[in-house]
C-alpha cells in the first residue's frame, strides 16, 4: 500500500482521485484516521472554511515535489479529529502536531513504509508547527 500511496501524492494530476467514491471507501477501510479528517472543519483565521481532509489534499499537492516532504503532508494533521475543541465559534487543535506525528509513525509502519521513512515523516510533523 505505500507504493501505491507514493505514487498517488507524487502525480499532481492524481489529486481529483482523493474525491472518488472507490477511493473513499478503500480510505474509510485502510486509513480511517484520514478518513475522519472528512468530517472534522477547519475554521479561519488559520485555515479556509473546509475540511482537514480537504484542506490536507490542497497541502500535498502544494507541497514541493520531493517524497518524504508529501509523505508528511499526507499525515501532518492526522490528529485534528481526536484534539478537535471549539471555543467562541472557532476551531482549536492543541498539541496535534505531536499527536498526529505518533499517529502517523504508526499508521506508515501499518501500511508497509519502513521504520526510517516513518521516523522522519513523523519527525517532520512533530515540527511542523514550530
């Protein structure tokens, strides 16, 4: 599955396949993690008026055409959904950079990358906030 993965966040013109109906099904079943970012919204100041699932496709395919870079994209706010809290009509996320840089780490080992692709993905998100 990270073959395929990584060739998916490598093909700027694969982005429109992140709407497929099949595609959401194989996500919901292999990834719900990333699945749930779906139904977790974004709110300004910080982010556009979307979904994290929308707003992580937008940040891969923005993101410098260099693999261990969009590897992190693909996971750098996996964790929204499990921090999510909302005060005065406005979305907060505290700490998801380092829950979603534990998450990912294990998710990337779950679908076959190896300990130090992950290591340094996960790296990456745990920073990203910095």
């Amino acid at each position: 599955m990270a073959a395929a993965l990584d060739m998916l966040i490598m093909d700027d013109k694969a982005k429109k396949i992140w709407k497929d109906g099949s595609f959401l099904k194989w996500l919901k079943k292999n990834i719900p993690e990333l699945y749930a970012c779906r139904s977790c919204m974004e709110t300004p100041p910080h982010h556009l008026n979307e979904s994290t699932y929308e707003h992580t496709v937008r940040v891969i395919y923005n993101t410098p055409k260099d693999l261990l870079l969009r590897r992190a994209a693909v996971f750098h706010d996996i964790g929204k959904p499990v921090v999510r809290t909302e005060k005065n009509n406005k979305a907060h996320f505290y700490g998801h950079e380092k829950k979603s840089s534990f998450m990912a780490k294990k998710i990337m080992l779950k679908l076959g990358w190896n300990e130090k692709d992950a290591a340094e993905a996960s790296r990456l998100i745990a920073a990203h906030m910095k």
